[in-house]
C-alpha cells in the first residue's frame, strides 16, 4: 500500500528537522513542526512505526529507517525541485513557494519532477538554500560537506562569510530578509550585537544595518575567518 500524504509529510518534517538541529526529532517537535496536536502526531508516528518507516522511543527520540529515509529524501526532492521552479519559472517570491509546493508536492508524478528538475538545469539547494537530494536519496557531492555553518547570531563582532540557508518556518521572516538582502550567497560581517534590544548590525557591501534577533536565529553562515579582518 502506497503512502498517505500525512505519511509523506510527516518523513519530510522528520527530515527537515533533523537538517536543523543536532540531536533527532522529539514528537513536540514534530507537532510545532506539523501544526497539529501531541496526540495526532502519536498516532501519526505509531503508523508510521508499524510500517517499518520511523523508529520511536518511549517518550523520546523519532528517527528515520533505512527506507523512511529514503521515502523521506524523495518527498524531500519533491518539495524543493517545486520551490526552485516556482520561483525560477513562474515569478514566485522565496516567502510564497514552502506553502504552494506544500498543495502540488502530493499530486505532481516522479517523472514530472525529473522533467522540471532537468529544465532548471539541475540545481542542488532551493531558493532557501536547502540541499535538494538526488533520485537517488543520496546527496549531491558538491554540497555533502559544507563549510562550517553558524546562526548569524552567533557570530562574533568581526566575524563574517557567506550566507549559505535560510529556514522557510516563517514566510514574515523571509519577507523581511529579502527586504534586507540578507539571501543565500549574501556576504556579510557583523559589527556589533546588542542582545538586550534583540538585533545584530551587519554590513553587507557598503551597507551597515540591523537585523533583528529572531531573524538571525534562522539564517546559517559559512564563516570566512579571514572576513573578520
């Protein structure tokens, strides 16, 4: 039997949330992830258990298996090859393109998307710089070992480097980055933090501007050491 659309949204949010944080999924998470209750997303995931799909402790850790993974990667694929066409080909903005493949990526066939991913040419991250993986699942080699990735606002006054993703949770954040310039492939530095008003001052170019706290929370930075001087 085939998968459910709740199934293959349930693998993409396990693997989204997995991409970034640094320890596996808890339900409450998956929920805040999902919009949907505690309760639901047990259900949902004891489904998807039995189905050889997700591993789950009690009351702890949700991880992929081996085929949930792999299940995971292509919905994943799905999402993302959306987005990117959706933004190259018909005009979207970055903040507009999670919510709409979101409605297309259960209807759209596996040879549509091959097709579209040849149209674009390939690419390898989506409009938010997220990795898109190959038909295989795996990912692409150019991009399985990235630079060192750090939340701007972690960054140390003078440290700086190459924005590499930016997460696409809150479609406000993403229109106020845009309007900022703060995108994939921005190189920037910061210039001061001041955390107890919630901003960081960067400089991009000749620019100098805040940005504040919750947003860069969410944007990842390759650091260039050698921008801090």
């Amino acid at each position: 039997m085939g998968l459910t659309a709740s199934n293959e949204d349930y693998l993409r949010a396990i693997w989204k949330l997995e991409e970034w944080q640094d320890h596996p999924a808890t339900s409450g998470e998956l929920a805040r992830a999902l919009g949907l209750s505690p309760s639901t997303v047990s259900e949902g995931v004891s489904r998807l258990v039995s189905r050889g799909l997700v591993r789950h402790a009690p009351y702890g850790a949700i991880s992929l298996t081996d085929e949930g993974r792999k299940q995971a990667a292509r919905m994943v694929r799905i999402h993302r090859v959306l987005e990117t066409g959706l933004v190259q080909l018909f005009g979207y903005s970055w903040d507009e393109v999670n919510a709409e493949a979101e409605q297309l990526e259960h209807a759209v066939s596996d040879l549509f998307i091959e097709r579209l991913d040849a149209a674009l040419g390939h690419p390898q991250r989506d409009p938010h710089g997220d990795i898109i993986p190959l038909p295989s699942g795996e990912i692409p080699d150019a991009v399985a070992a990235p630079d060192e990735q750090i939340p701007l606002c972690d960054l140390a006054v003078g440290e700086g480097g190459r924005v590499e993703r930016v997460s696409d949770t809150d479609s406000d954040v993403l229109v106020y980055l845009d309007e900022l310039g703060v995108v994939p492939g921005t190189r920037l530095r910061v210039t001061g933090v001041r955390r107890g008003v919630g901003i960081v001052r960067v400089t991009v170019s000749d620019r100098e501007f805040d940005v504040a706290l919750n947003a860069a929370q969410v944007v990842l930075v390759a650091v260039d050491r050698d921008a801090a001087h």
